[in-house]
C-alpha cells in the first residue's frame, strides 16, 4: 500500500531530515562557518583549471612550483614578487598540486610560465606533483607548441640523479615543442650555492624576458600583498601558534567512535603527539643525541620501516626576542590578513599575533638570501647602513665573509649593520612575506613498524656548534627542541642549555611533552623477500632506519621460526665508544639473529689512523663482492658530501678489481643499481 503524505506531512519529514543532517554533519557545517581562513584563493574557489583561473583574475604571467620542503615555494615567490614590482606584470604564483593542466596549451602567446622544481630522493618528483608528473609525460608531440616557459630546478649534487625532477620537466617539455627562454637554472644545495645560482640564473632570465615580452624596468618598491588589519581582543577564533585551524577552539577535530583522531595527517595538518620517553644517547659531554618515542595510538596514523617523521618545530625563546627586538615588533599586537590578490593565499593561520607568528610560523634562524637581505635597502635606519647594505648586496664575496660565514641569521645581521638599533620602519606586511614559512625538520624513523605499531623513534643529534665569528653557538631549531624536551622529562636542568623553548605551546597544546608530527612515506626500503641479502652502510644517525630494519628482521624471526634470513651486514661508523649509538642493543639483536646478522664497527678517533665505513667496505671486499653478485640490497644513509661518496667509491673499486672492469663500467653498473631501486641513498 502506498504511504500518502499531505503538504504538512511533507514539510514535517523534511524538517525533520534537514535536522538529522545538521546534526550528523554538525563538525563539517561548524568549520565552515566558523573557520577563519577568511583568504580568497583560486584553489577555494573550486576552479582548477589553470587557464581560466589565469583569465578570470587577469593575469599575464604565470609561476608554478613543484617543492618537497618549502625550498622551491619560496623562490616561486620571491621570484614573482620581484616580476610584479620590476616589471609591473600581474603575476600569479601557484602549487601544481592545486591545479589541472589540461587547459595550459589554451594561455595566451604573450604569457610566460616559469616553473621552479624540486628534485626528492633519486631524482624524483616531489609528493605533491604526481598528478603534474603525469601530465607532463602524457603529453604527446606539439601539445605544448605555444608555450614559453623558464625552468629553475633545485637540486644536490652529491645525489646519482642530480636535478632530475626539472630534468624530466625539460625533457617533456622539449617532447611537446614547448619554447624555453633563457638557460635552464640549475641550484646546488651540495655545494652550498642554492641562493647564488639562483640570482645568477635570474639576472640572465630577466634580460631574456625583457626582449622576449619588451618589459621596461622600474625601480623596486615594496607593495604588500595583503591588507593587514588591527584586532582588540583574543577570541577562540585567533590563533596562537597553533599548527593548524583545526586545533583553534572555534574548531573541532575528528575523531572515531573509538576517540581516535582522524587526519588526513600532512603539511597542511599534523598530529599532536605525547613523546613518552626520551633519553641521551652519547655518553660524553660535549655532543648531544637524543632518542625520543611519539606515541602515535591515538591518532590512524600508521608508517611502515624506512619512512620519515616530520617534526614540526617552534623559534627558541632567545631568538624570537632578538627578532621582534630588531625589528622593533609587539608580540601582542593582533592582526589579521587579507589577501588583495585572489589567487594568493595567507601563509599562516590569521588572525594572530606577531609573537605567535614569530615564534611558531617563521623562519627567522634560517640563512639569509642575499636578494632578500638587498631588498631590505628602503628601510635601512640611516644613509650608512643603507650604503653599507648596497654593498653587502651587490658583492657576492663580500657578503659570504661579513654574513654568510657567520652564520648570521635575519636579526643578527641587520642588527650588525646598524650597531645594535632597532630597524623600526620594516613594515610586518614585508616581513611576513620576506621571511619563509617555518617548515618540519625530517628524521629517519629508527623504529619497526612490525615491532611497535603504534609507537615511532627518531635519533637526532642535536645541532650546536661554536660560531666562527665568536658569538656564542651555531644552534638548530628542531634538535635543540627535542633537546630541551628530553632534559625536562628526565627532571635535568635546562639552565646550561644553548637555548630554551616554550614547550607548553599555544593554550598549553603542546603540554605534558607532545610535539606536532607527521610521517612521509619513503621509499627506502628492506627488500620484500626476508631472504635477500642486504647491506647497509650509516655512520653517525644514519644508522637510525637500519636499527629499524634489524628490528624489523628480529620481529619477523620471532613470528616464523622456521622461515630464513638472507645475510644482513650493517657497517656503522662513530667517533669512539661515546657516541656509539644504541651499543647494548646491538648484541641483542645478534644474539636472535644468529648468523643472518653482523655488524661491522668503524671508530673514526680511537687509533692512531681515522677509519672510516668506507675503510671497512674495502676490508670485507670479497663478502660485500659475494653479496653484490648474489643480487644484495644495499643500502647507504647519512652524509651526503663525504661518507656517501667514499662509500661510492669504493664499491665500484671492488667491482671494477672483482669483475676484471674499468672504473667506468663499474660505475655504470652502481649506476644501474640506483636505477632499479636496489641501492637506495637516504642521505643529507
């Protein structure tokens, strides 16, 4: 029989399901009334096609960024903020993450594109630009025919596949007859000289484009992006260093019937997670290491052997005072911002105040770009600072001695130059835009995720070294907060610490020891067969993921008595027996291990000759050659410019002699190896 409803009847039962929705849905309708991300940006707009985003905002010049760690992003905008200001071009720059490119062929002749990509891992493209990956190698020949474009790529030399992301962006974009203007940059963090090739390639690319476009220059003059605007009152919707809007208490998280937090956990949302035990790892004075355990069990987060944890770190309470010192800043003062372009996005949770934004959301102890540092001329306090700033700018060499060197960092510098007064005309505007986005420091997880499921290790050395222009020590952000995080939960006294850190965090999130973290996939990997062989190679903390690996072998043997290992042999190099990393662990392991596990030990400092990994590889030449022939993994983690080299070296002496080759073939044939995944670098 059919129901019959009349109109009232109707109107009731739709009431009645309009209710159960808002209340179902009560978190999601909360968080968009209530959210304060007030900024208007083309990706909130819901439009993802890049041409009509460009035409809908009127733009005529395009930069797009490819970035694993910010590195990438922040040059994209220093680079077209300097367009917009030189050359009065309207500029849009943007994530490829955020847009779809199927519509790029469809930008106007008289539009250029300059792309800056990041190179992460072996020569791949960053997380966020898979889908621009795809893009770029479906194109077919001529789909690009009418596009002009520039290409800065960021890269390590001390990496196989230097600069292979932007590489694979030249060579598709060639494929697809697309016009490259100027040289193809190339940034070499290896050699330290990322901001220096940076403003060569730049010089010589706006020249080009000045011809190609028939742009004329003009002085540079600050224009904010956005209108900053002055609040009264802290409300809940203010933040003050939170990580993310979601943990603003005008928001909610979310959780599952179980109360576990739900992400997605990522750059854009971390999780705030208790570290349950931390403990030093030397046993001597004069360096630190710490072992910290976050326990992960209340949020979905899982991570497999081998991936990274983000940790994301706040300024040191000395340096945020020097900061808002320098620049003559309010740390109360409450702002907020609005974009004055629609496609430019707010680089932090607004509103907020400056002490908050100092503190947890700049990079005001990073080094300094030279460009960034000249641009800061119009403020200069007084005509022989200003002078003295042009001079510092314009002379590469000069700069490098006087800052650089000193490792001097944004305050320390301007307030070197005036004498130690207050630069008091900088607009915060300009700062926020100058100064990067404080981003995650990534560490090797040294657990298993077979052995503890819900809990995560990290092994870091804490960075503090004495500065060569006298002035106290050369500190890191993120070590030295775990630092100061181990010796309060170990009730020590943090007094003789270089630096101390508000670890309570923004309305005491952060309390009873919990840091904002988030895990990256990695590719670096054990071997899906438990009986392939496997070395591995990791002086310092680049033995962190391999005690994760013999975890994770030592689990699986507890769980399949019966099964076999292929041979496993680690190579760890330390100074000496004080800073011999997780040494009463290691006899452990062998012991369950049996046969299938040896580690082979190199002490840089205890003879009378440094003997390095690299040394032992050569002592053991004929089992690594053995291992390498039976179709091993290897694996090489830790310092990019020395150790991974050498240890290059010398597995391709042991070849070349093994094999009867030349140095040049068994180069090729490392080379191979990288290729097909079965020599993996983790290395920095």
């Amino acid at each position: 029989m059919a129901l019959k409803m009349d109109n009232t009847d109707l109107a009731v039962l739709c009431a009645l399901i309009l209710a159960v929705t808002v209340y179902l849905k009560r978190d999601i309708i909360k968080e968009l009334l209530f959210s304060n991300d007030d900024s208007i940006s083309a990706e909130s707009s819901g439009c993802r096609d890049i041409a009509k985003v460009m035409k809908d905002n009127n733009k005529n010049y395009l930069v797009l960024y490819a970035s694993q760690t910010g590195t990438a992003e922040d040059y994209a905008k220093k680079f077209s903020k300097e367009l917009a200001a030189k050359f009065s071009l309207n500029v849009m720059c943007a994530d490829v993450e955020n847009y779809e490119f199927d519509t790029l062929h469809e930008l106007p002749q008289n539009v250029v594109v300059s792309f800056f990509v990041s190179t992460y891992g072996e020569g791949e493209f960053p997380d966020s630009a898979v889908h621009f990956e795809d893009f770029l190698s479906n194109a077919d020949e001529g789909d690009l025919s009418n596009l002009r474009y520039t290409l800065f790529g960021l890269g390590n030399s001390t990496y196989e596949f230097y600069n292979g992301a932007s590489k694979k962006v030249l060579e598709h974009l060639k494929k697809s007859q697309a016009t490259l203007i100027g040289e193809h940059g190339l940034a070499d963090d290896g050699a330290g000289t990322t901001d220096e090739d940076y403003l060569a390639w730049k010089e010589s690319v706006f020249e080009a484009l000045k011809d190609q476009l028939h742009l004329s220059e003009h002085e540079q003059k600050y224009v904010p992006s956005f209108k900053l605007e002055k609040l009264d009152a802290i409300s809940d919707n203010v933040s003050l260093g939170e990580p993310s809007l979601q943990y603003l208490p005008c928001n909610s998280l979310s959780f599952n019937s179980e109360g576990v937090q739900l992400g997605p956990f990522d750059l854009n949302q971390p999780y705030v997670a208790p570290v349950v035990k931390s403990r030093e790892l030397f046993r001597a004075g004069d360096r630190s290491c710490v072992h910290s355990e976050f326990d992960m069990s209340g949020s979905n987060i899982k991570y497999t052997t081998g991936d990274h944890l983000g940790v994301w770190p706040s300024n040191a309470d000395e340096k945020v005072e020097k900061f808002l010192y320098a620049f003559n800043l309010s740390p109360e003062t409450i702002f907020d911002l609005k974009p004055l372009d629609s496609t430019i996005e707010v680089p932090f949770p607004t509103p907020t105040t400056i002490g908050a934004a100092v503190r947890h959301y700049m990079e005001i102890t990073g080094p300094i770009s030279r460009q960034n540092f000249g641009s800061l001329v119009q403020f200069a306090p007084s005509s022989e600072v200003k002078e003295k700033l042009q001079e510092l700018a314009a002379d590469k060499d000069q700069f490098s001695i006087e800052i650089t060197s000193k490792y001097f960092d944004l305050a320390d510098a301007v307030l070197h130059l005036s004498g130690g007064a207050k630069w008091r005309t900088v607009p915060w505007e300009f700062l926020i835009e100058t100064v990067p986005h404080l981003q995650p420091r990534y560490y090797s997880i040294s657990s298993s995720s077979l052995w503890e499921k819900q809990t995560i290790h990290t092994t870091a050395i804490v960075e503090s070294f004495p500065n060569p222009a006298g002035e106290g020590n050369v500190v890191g952000v993120a070590t030295n907060l775990l630092k100061n995080l181990q010796v309060l939960q170990n009730k020590g006294d943090t007094k003789s610490l270089d630096v101390h850190f508000d670890l309570s965090g923004p309305r005491d999130l952060f309390s009873d020891f919990k840091l904002p973290v988030h895990v990256r996939r990695s590719g670096f990997k054990l071997p899906t067969n438990p009986q392939t062989p496997v070395i591995m190679i990791g002086p310092g903390t680049g033995v962190a993921p391999f005690r994760g690996f013999i975890r994770e072998r030592v689990k699986y043997a507890e769980t399949h008595e019966n099964s076999k290992l292929g041979k496993h042999l680690l190579f760890y190099g330390s100074r000496n027996l004080d800073d011999f990393l997780y040494r009463e662990e290691w006899p452990e392991y062998a012991k369950k291990l049996g046969s299938t596990f040896e580690m082979i030990v190199a002490h840089s400092r205890m003879g009378p000759k440094k003997v390095y990994v690299q040394d032992k590889l050569l002592e053991r030449e004929e089992e690594v050659l053995s291992l390498m022939n039976a179709g091993c993994f290897l694996y090489v983690c830790g310092d990019a410019k020395g150790m991974a080299q050498g240890v290059h070296a010398a597995l391709v002496d042991i070849l070349a002699r093994g094999k009867s080759i030349s140095k040049e073939d068994a180069t090729e044939m490392i080379r191979m190896l990288k290729t097909s995944g079965k020599y993996q670098e983790d290395v920095w």
